[in-house]
C-alpha cells in the first residue's frame, strides 16, 4: 500500500502535516496528478529543517524539488537525490518564466514577502501550475505587517480572486482558498 502524503508529512516531521496545519490533504486533492508526470518541477520558499522538501521529493520521485531559505543552516532532514537546496533571498530570486510547476511560499510570512512572491513570482509559474502560499492568518497580525483589516498580501489576493471571477480572464483557471491556505491555478 503506499503510504499517504499526510504519512509522509507526518514521518518527515512537517507542519503541514495533519500534526501541524493540516494542508497535506488539500495539496494531495489537488496536486496527486503531479506523481505520475516526468519533468514537474516543484520550488518552495521556506525550508526551515528541510521536513517539506524532503516529502515533496519522496512523494514526487520524478521532480524536481528545490528548497529555497534565506538560511539553510537549519536544514537537519535528509533529503532525496532530486532535492536541491538554494541559499538565497526569495525578495530577490530571479527564477526563469514558465520554469516551476508548483511554487509554494512557506517563507517569512511578512506580509511585503508575500505580496512579491504573489506578483513576481508568478511568471514562473508554468501554464496549468500552481502558486500556493501557506500561513495567511500571519497577514491579520502587526508583527507580519498586517492589522485587523489585513495587509497588503491580503488586498493582492482580492485582486486574484476579482480576476479569477470575470469572464474574460484568461491567466488564472482555479483559485481555491482553505483555512490559512490558498491555491491558485494558472490557466493551461
């Protein structure tokens, strides 16, 4: 039997787990597509231990995972061969267009961080890909540049769902939004 994303999570020690956020269910929903594709490409923004990667390479052993942290001390979690890890500044990673099928933002939560990883990163999102960011209960909090109406990461993200909803819009095919979780599909 194979074992779940949520075991995976769960054995590798991530948040994202149903021991932490509980997300692993919404990305397997909408990502278990993915494990039977060759060439697929998953980036994420914030490794911390290195838990996650580690997961995304077992579950998705044809991938590409690339790990990127401001830090990568931290990094304690063995990972897979088709895990690559790069210590860089996600403000200023220039990633190539159309280059990542999924892109996960994970990172510092700030809320100017997450407004640029909506904006520029999503050239890099390849058609049919998808831009997912993590932790959004962060946004309604001082300490990550938010208040009790949002910020701005949370205004950007009415745009996309303003956009999503007009016929005419040809760039995103599905947003879905969970608790502390969205997902945003480009069009193929």
């Amino acid at each position: 039997m194979t074992e779940s994303l949520d075991d995976l999570g769960v054995q590798f020690g991530t948040d994202k787990s149903s021991r932490g956020h509980g997300y692993l269910v919404r990305y397997h929903q909408h990502l278990a597509y993915l494990r039977e594709c060759e060439g697929v490409v998953v980036a994420e923004i914030g490794v911390w231990t290195g838990a996650s990667v580690a997961m995304w390479g077992h579950w998705l052993p044809r991938a590409e995972v690339i790990g990127v942290d401001i830090d990568l001390s931290r990094v304690s979690v063995p990972r897979p061969i088709n895990v690559r890890l790069i210590e860089a500044d996600a403000a200023t990673l220039e990633l190539p267009a159309r280059s990542v099928d999924v892109l996960i933002d994970d990172g510092s939560h700030q809320a100017k961080h997450v407004t640029a990883t909506l904006s520029r990163m999503w050239p890099a999102i390849r058609p049919g890909g998808w831009l997912i960011i993590e932790d959004w209960a962060c946004q309604w909090e001082a300490g990550y540049g938010g208040n009790t109406h949002g910020s701005p990461a949370t205004k950007a993200l009415h745009r996309w769902v303003d956009q999503a909803l007009l016929p005419q819009c040809d760039d995103v095919a599905e947003l879905h939004c969970y608790e502390e979780l969205a997902m945003i599909r480009k069009a193929p």
